[in-house]
C-alpha cells in the first residue's frame, strides 16, 4: 500500500496545510465574512483531523508487523552536509502517530464549545500542533526530530498563555524554559553525534541519519555524557521526579484540550525519545544507569502519589498522576527486557488514552461549574449518572484494574523490572496501591456523598458532544483492556530487533 | 585598467556617491528621492558585481583581494544596506528628516566596507575601516535636533576613535615586527619564525581588540545600547547588520590570512570574546524596556554565537560564520523593518510594552515579529536554530566542547527576552492601534519572515546559498 506515495509527510502536514488555509481565508475575507469564518473554522479543523485519522488508520492497516525495519521511508535532499529530509515509521512510532491522531478530533470537538475567543487562532495552533506531533514520530533524522520536538513547545505556549487559566503566562513559562533547558543539552549530545559520525564514517560522510548512528559503536566514555544529556532532555518532558514541577503548573493553567495533549501526547515524547535514542545508541551507558532511573522512577511513583492525594484541585490531582504513571514507563524502558519494554510502550499509548479522558472528564464539570476545587462537588451522581459511570471506568483505568488498559501497561513494565531487581518491582506495585488511594478519593468526595453545595443542584448529565467524546475514550479502554495484542502485536518485532541489537553491542563492547 | 575592473563594485559606488551629490545639492525636493533610489540601485549592482563583474584576482600589488569569500560578504552587505535605505524611507519622512545625506553617507559606508572585505595588506583594511566609521558616526547623529542621538553620535566617536586607535597601534607593532604591510608576507615571515615574537603576538591582540569594538564584542561593547538607543531607528538597524559583518569578515581574513600560523594566539582571544559577548548579552537584555536596547544587547550575544563558530577556525568555521550571519541580517532586516511599523499618530514607539496585545490589533504584523524573535531565539523550525546549528557544530570538532555548552545555555537565556516580546504580543492587553505601514515595510518584514522557514525556502533559497557559502569559505584556505 501507499507505493511511491509520501504517505508520511502527506498525514504530518495536512493539519498545517489546512492551518496556512483557514489563516488566508481570515485575511482575505471581508470584515463581515470574518466571522463566519471563525464560525467554521472548528468544522474545517474537525474535517481535517478526522482526515487524518483516516490515514492514519490506513497506514497501520499497511504496516507490516513482521519485520522491524522502518517502513514508508522517504527521504529528500534538506540541508546539506548529510543532513536530510528523512521519515519513517517501525513499530514503535507508528501507534503513536495513531494515538496523535485519535486524540487530535476529540479536542477539537471539545473546543469547540469550550474555547471562548479567537477562535480561529486556536485552531490554528491545534493544527500547527498536530502536524509538530506526528511530525516528531515520523523523524528518521536527528535534526528533523530535533526541529519537530521543539517546535511543538511554540504552539503549546501560545495555547496555555493565550487561552490558559489565571496564571497562564508564569505557566507558559516555566513550560518553554524548562523544557528548552533540557533540550539543548540534547542539542549538544546531537552536534557532536554528528561530527563522531563524520570521523567514523570520513569527513564527507557525516549523517544525522538515526538508523545510521544506532549502528554505530560508540566509546564507553562518551556514552556517559551523551546519554545525560540525552536524559536532561528527555527526564525533562517525561517528566521523571525531580524535574516534573512544570507539569502541574502547566496542566492547571492550560486549557482542557491543552490538557489533553499534553498528557496524552507530549508527555509521550520522552518516553519516545529514550527508546529511539538512548537505549540504542548508548547501550554502555544505559545499562551503567538503570539502577539510577530505577531509583528515580520508584521514588516519583511513590512520591507524587502521595502528593497527588492531598491535591485540591483535580486537575493538579491527575496531573501527579500522570508523573507517577511516567515512572512505571521509565522503569520499563530501562528494564532493557522484552516485557519492560512492550510494557512501556503499552503503558505510553494505554496512558495517553486514560488521562486524555480523565482531563476531558474534568473539563465537563469545570465547564458547569468553573471551578476545580475538589471541595466544590459532592454527590454529583445523582444528577449525573452517566458522568458518573465513565467517569468510574476512567478512574479504574487509572487505577490499573485489569480488563482496563491500564492494567496491561503496569503489569507488564512490573514482569519486566521484576526479572531485574524485585524490589523495584515491589515499590512500583506499592505504588499501584497509592494510586488506587488517590483516585478512588478523587472519586468519591466528587461523585458520591450528599449534595451538599447548593450550587449543584440540577446538573446536566453528558450533552451529546459530550457522548462523542467520551465514548470513543471508553472503547478504546476497554478493548485494550480485554484485548492488548493489539498493540504489542505491531510493537514485538521492532522492540524485539531493538533488544538483540543492545544485546549484540553491550556483547560486543 | 585590468585591475580596476576588479573593483568595478566600488568604483560604481563611489562614482554615483559623487554624482549623487550633485543631484541631491541642485534637484531641491525632488533630488532626496532620486538620490535615494539610485543610491538603492547602486547598492544592489554593488551586492551583484562581485559574481557577475568583478572577477577574481588581487589588484594594486595585493592591496585588494577579490575572491568567492568577498563576493559573497559584499552580497549580503549590499543587499543589506539597500533593504535599510529602503526601509528608511518613511521613518526620516515621519520625522521631518528626509535629507539626500543619508543615502549618501550610506553609500559611503558601504564603499567603506568593500574595501575593508577585500583588504589585502594592512593599509587598505585601515582605509576602508575608517571610511565606514567616519560615515557611521555621522549617521548616528543625523537626527542633529535630538540631544539622544548626538550623544549617541559622539559616544560612538569618542569610543570608535578609540578602538582606530588600538588598532592602528597594533597594526604598528605588526609592522614593527614583521617589515611589511601585506597580508600574504605577514603570513610568510611568521611561518618562517619558530616561535612567533611576542611583539607580533601583542599586535594581533591589539588588532582583535579593535576589531572587536566594531563588532561589540564584550568587553568592548560598552558603546552598543545608547548608540542604538539614541540612533535614529533606521540606522540603529543599519548598524545593526551591514557593519558586524564586514568587521567579522576581516577578522576571518586575518585568522586565515596573515595570522594562520598563529592560531594558539587568536583563538583563546576570540573564545574569552565569544564567551564574555555571550553571557553579558544574555544577561544585559533581561532587565531592557526599550526594543532597540533589547536589540543591543541581542546582537551583542550575537557576535559572541558567531566567534564561536569563528574560534572553531578552518574552512567550516568560517562557512559556520557565514551561514549565521547570512540568518541573522534577514532576522535583522525584518525585525527593524517590524519596528518601524510601531508608529501611532503621535509619533514613533520604541518600548517593549507598546507592542501590547498587537495580535489583536495587526495580526499579520505579530505572526512576523513572532516570527522573527522566535527564530532569533534559535528556537527549531526557524532559521536561525540552523544558523546556531552550524556556527556550533564547527567548535565540536575543534574540542572547544565546554564552549557549544556555554552558547547553549546562554541561548536558552536569551529565549526568555524574545519571549517575553511574544508574551506581551499574544497575551497582553491592546495598548495602540498602529496607523498603517507603507508598503515597503509590509513587504520587508513578510519577505524576511518567510525566509526564516527551512521548509519553505528549501529548494529556491537553502541549497543555493549554501553552496555560495562553501565556495567562499573554501576560498580561504
């Protein structure tokens, strides 16, 4: 399927194109035309990411699970000096442009209705976000995937500073500059990737080519240095305890579907960008600092578990969550077996899934009420019964309760950290129990109990738009839940390539 | 004649300046615009000679120097200066300044950098220095009336005068030492010694500083924001771009050139300016209220990110230069072109807060000052991150490691000022309704911005000039 065609860059940049589109017709319209642009531009938006979707499912119906070499490849002449314009998908990034591109429609039509001003502008960006997002999994050249993961900190920090909540621009911020820290010291790690390149493979040659550079052996030494800064970077978008403190700012400030992409796909990013750079690449250092992620997973997974049980605010409460639900991914990853790894990459795709529908579910209420204080509600239930329900089903993915796809991820990264230190997988199991602690309390002080505040009396259930949203989210969760081959079917060859290829160098070296 | 004919950018420059003010001083009202948009046209066949014209080669026994490497730097510097004359325009007619001068004392600047580009011995490169600076002097104090902007001229002065000074002393010393003025047999006498004598080391010290008052290099940098403060705005652009170009050009000449053999020496000179221009950029611009302050002090981190890619040395450090600054004048062309529009009818603004909540008033204007500061920022997907990528990439392979890493971080320093422009941008309250721009700024500051994205450019722009920069890079060594 899809010979000849640039399949790839056809999914990244529609939503940009459909971006630069909705951008001239504004300023082509007449004043009196404007606005009904601005009235449609969620359709135009809606269309276009469903377009995408579409592909995007097409795409994974052409990939070819048995093998683990990179499919779909293009490949065009960029900036010279062996920099190219290279994409490509395995199994490991494909599922994640299809969780791009489910989550993308959803917060579109959830925007829709909630964003209040400038309408048009915020779909812009969605789109221009979208393209980024995709864009960064696609990446077969360091410098390509370099220019994608950054670039998606712009239209993230116009979206939580223009349409965040009280404190959008502190957060907004923090946001870009922590994050920007932390990347540049990949930036470092990639220039001098690129010049190692040069003098392995002759001055002429030097290749920013991913592929490329995983083959290479790289010195013990260097490999320590690369692989922190690598880490810097991606510790930073993880997030990993102790460098998590922007995501709670971030997450409360932004807006819901803001919320929803950056749990759901950012957060991804990391966890993305250690399997494709550090464990392959630096194979030495990675096994010299297992035990070092271990540490730190374990302590964030218990740490912000707690944190997140004295929370007030609901958003704060799942952004915590989320950090520790990054632990377990961490864990997996650097397990550096076949379980830990599916596991992560399950949990990653299950996570984004879960905590999309936790931050939407949120939004329903806030848009009701406009507030987050925990304390507010109470006894909603009896207003809300279907709220109520898959609200219950999103806590127990949480949770990790199993026929849920939550459980499939914590289990599996577990069976992976247990093969390599059984402590570490009894603190995470440990933490599995504090999740349970938080999320079940989130849970009952909103939705059971008297009603208490007056204010909530004649709640509206889940409108219609509403349904859509979430109904999509309930599916998936389930059927993840029940049936997980789904994924680990398309992501076995490529981790299990992944593996024997570590395997061979830490043999070698 | 022969060798005249390599100069024939020049001589077109020179020969309409002197016509020029003829028309200017007999055409009365008229003549200011004719002499302004023949000055623009001889700016442009300057920029183009080089390749079509000139040719390559040495003339005047190897007191001019004409290779791919000066024929791209006159390009870009010609191509620079004509975007600033154009975009004057409507600044010096708002303030009731519009004087034929100008254009004339920018050709004059120009002239002075062409010969500065291509100096071959040591007494062209100080002609041609002090034919820009006397012109740049004047024009930092052309808004005479101001009591800014004859501070800033005669601040520039005093300082200028100082830093000719060091300069010329240095190049006494260099003399002293070597008996000779040509920069090919500088070269030969200090391969012939074994170790180099400290006179000449001393000299080449003297003769970095110098150079790098031109540049505002920190330390030397301390004339860099009142002069751009109280400069009128077009100018302060002017200097901003056509000028740290050509002074970076000669720098590289010299390095190359005369001083190759000394790499020991000059190198820990440019890493101690590089670093210090870099951190006292970064931290300078936090605290700025007023844009071309900020601008200042940006340009100053500038010149520290573009030594780096020049301490790196050999024929990729110089192409990492290149391409840096080549994405930096556009940067700059456009950012002052988007500065310019910030006029309401009471006057011209310059104060970060009165771009207040531009987005909801002039869209299209903060897509391009967003833009534009994004990609000064380094930030991926705009140019200017490339630009970093390829002035830092050079320094890996020289082991200068700890310095990528200080350029690095004192990047993410300055992301926080061009932000905070984006900040009050995007999501701050309106202040001002600017009154339209003329066409000319509209069309410069889109026209840059666009530039700015790879993608786009790609094909058309990128590949092109990056062999233009190779070839002159390579012509060096």
């Amino acid at each position: 399927m899809f010979k000849g065609v640039p399949i790839l860059s056809i999914i990244t940049f529609i939503p940009a194109l459909a971006a630069v589109f909705l951008m001239l017709m504004s300023r082509l319209a007449r004043p009196e035309g404007k606005t009904q642009i601005e009235k449609n531009a969620p359709k135009v938006a809606l269309v276009t990411t469903l377009a995408v979707l579409g592909l995007s499912l097409l795409l994974v119906m052409g990939f070819d699970n048995a093998t683990a070499e990179y499919q779909f490849v293009e490949e065009f002449a960029w900036l010279g000096g062996g920099i190219k314009y290279r994409m490509g998908v395995d199994g490991i990034s494909v599922l994640f442009i299809l969780l791009t591109a489910f989550l993308t429609p959803l917060c579109i039509i959830s925007s829709a209705k909630s964003v209040k001003s400038r309408m048009l502008e915020y779909m812009v960006a969605f789109l221009i976000l979208e393209t980024l997002m995709i864009g960064v999994f696609c990446a077969l050249d360091m410098v390509l995937f370099y220019v994608f993961f950054e670039g998606v900190l712009l239209p993230m920090f116009i979206i939580i500073g223009v349409w965040g909540g009280k404190d959008k621009v502190y957060a907004a911020y923090k946001f870009f500059l922590y994050t920007l820290l932390g990347s540049v010291l990949m930036l470092a790690a990639m220039l001098w990737l690129y010049y190692y390149s040069g003098q392995i493979l002759g001055a002429g040659n030097a290749t920013t080519n991913i592929a490329e550079l995983a083959k290479m052996d790289i010195p013990a030494g260097a490999q320590t240095w690369l692989w922190l800064a690598f880490f810097a970077s991606f510790a930073v978008k993880m997030p990993m305890w102790p460098v998590h403190t922007w995501l709670p700012d971030a997450h409360v400030q932004a807006p819901t579907a803001g919320s929803v992409i950056l749990a759901g796909i950012l957060l991804k990013l990391g966890g993305y960008g250690f399997i494709r750079f550090s464990i392959p690449m630096f194979p030495d250092a990675s096994l010299y600092f297992a035990p070092f992620i271990f540490w730190l997973s374990i302590i964030g997974i218990i740490y912000t578990s707690l944190v997140a049980y004295r929370q007030t605010d609901m958003k704060k409460l799942i952004a915590y969550s989320s950090v520790a639900h990054m632990g377990f991914v961490t864990m997996g990853i650097f397990a550096l077996n076949m379980q830990g790894m599916q596991g992560a990459i399950f949990q990653m795709i299950s996570h984004g899934i879960v905590s999309g529908a936790l931050f939407f579910a949120v939004g329903v209420i806030y848009e009701r009420m406009h507030t987050r204080e925990i304390a507010f509600y109470g006894g909603i239930v009896k207003y809300m019964p279907m709220y109520a329900a898959v609200f219950m089903l999103f806590t127990m993915a949480n949770v990790g309760l199993p026929g849920t796809s939550g459980f499939v991820g914590e289990i599996l990264t577990m069976v992976g950290a247990y093969q390599v230190n059984p402590w570490i997988a009894f603190g995470a199991a440990f933490g599995m129990i504090l999740s349970a602690v938080y999320a079940l309390h989130l849970y009952r002080e909103v939705i059971f109990g008297e009603i208490e505040n007056d204010k909530l009396e004649g709640m509206k259930d889940l409108t219609g738009r509403e349904i859509v949203i979430m109904a999509p989210l309930v599916v998936m969760t389930i059927v993840l839940g029940v049936y997980p081959s789904l994924i680990t079917d398309i992501t076995a060859a490529s981790v299990d390539a992944l593996l024997a290829g570590v395997n061979a160098k830490l043999a070698g070296g | 004649m022969e060798q005249l004919s390599l100069l024939t950018g020049e001589v077109v420059l020179a020969l309409s300046a002197v016509m020029l003010l003829l028309v200017g001083a007999f055409g009365g009202a008229r003549g200011v615009s004719i002499v302004r948009y023949v000055s623009i046209a001889a700016l442009v066949v300057f920029a183009f000679a080089g390749f079509i014209i000139n040719g390559q080669g040495e003339a005047f026994e190897g007191a001019f120097v004409n290779d791919d490497f000066s024929h791209y730097v006159k390009a870009l510097i010609g191509l620079t200066a004509a975007a600033t004359l154009w975009f004057s325009r409507n600044w010096f007619k708002s303030e009731k300044l519009d004087q034929f001068e100008y254009s004339i004392l920018m050709l004059f600047a120009v002239l002075g950098m062409g010969v500065m580009v291509s100096a071959g011995n040591l007494l062209s490169m100080y002609v041609g220095m002090e034919m820009q600076a006397l012109s740049l002097y004047v024009m930092a104090a052309f808004n005479r009336d101001s009591l800014r902007a004859s501070e800033a001229g005669l601040k520039y002065f005093v300082l200028g005068a100082l830093s000719s000074g060091m300069l010329l002393y240095g190049m006494s010393l260099v003399y002293g030492f070597t008996g000779t003025l040509s920069f090919a047999q500088i070269g030969a006498v200090i391969s012939s010694q074994d170790h180099m004598s400290a006179g000449i080391v001393a000299g080449l010290v003297f003769m970095l500083a110098g150079l790098a008052f031109k540049i505002s290099a920190a330390p030397f940098h301390m004339w860099t924001p009142d002069v751009y403060e109280g400069a009128p705005t077009p100018v302060t652009g002017f200097f901003a771009g056509a000028p740290k170009l050509a002074a970076l050009a000669l720098i590289t000449r010299l390095i190359t050139g005369p001083f190759a053999e000394a790499q020991q020496s000059w190198q820990q000179v440019l890493i101690v300016l590089a670093v210090m221009s870099m951190v006292i950029g970064a931290f300078g611009a936090l605290t700025q209220t007023n844009i071309k302050r900020l601008l200042a002090y940006s340009s100053i981190a500038n010149m520290g990110y573009a030594l780096v890619a020049l301490a790196a040395g050999g024929a990729s450090g110089v192409s990492g230069m290149l391409v840096f600054m080549s994405v930096y004048l556009v940067a700059i062309i456009g950012i002052f072109a988007a500065i310019l529009q910030m006029r309401t009818r009471e006057g011209a603004l310059e104060g970060i807060v009165d771009l207040a909540g531009l987005s909801k008033s002039n869209l299209p204007l903060s897509l391009i000052i967003t833009t534009l500061m994004f990609s000064l920022a380094g930030i991926p997907f705009f140019m200017g991150f490339f630009g970093k990528w390829f002035a830092f990439a050079p320094a890996f392979n020289s082991g200068l490691t700890w310095l990528v890493v200080i350029a690095l971080l004192s990047s993410v320093i300055g992301a926080f000022y061009y932000l905070r422009v984006i900040k009050v941008i995007w999501f701050d309250d309106q202040a001002h309704e600017f009154v339209k721009a003329p066409r000319e700024l509209a069309v410069l500051s889109s026209v840059s911005a666009l530039l700015l994205f790879p993608v786009l450019m790609m094909p058309f722009v990128l590949a092109p000039t990056r062999a233009l920069i190779e070839a002159a890079a390579n012509s060096l060594f």
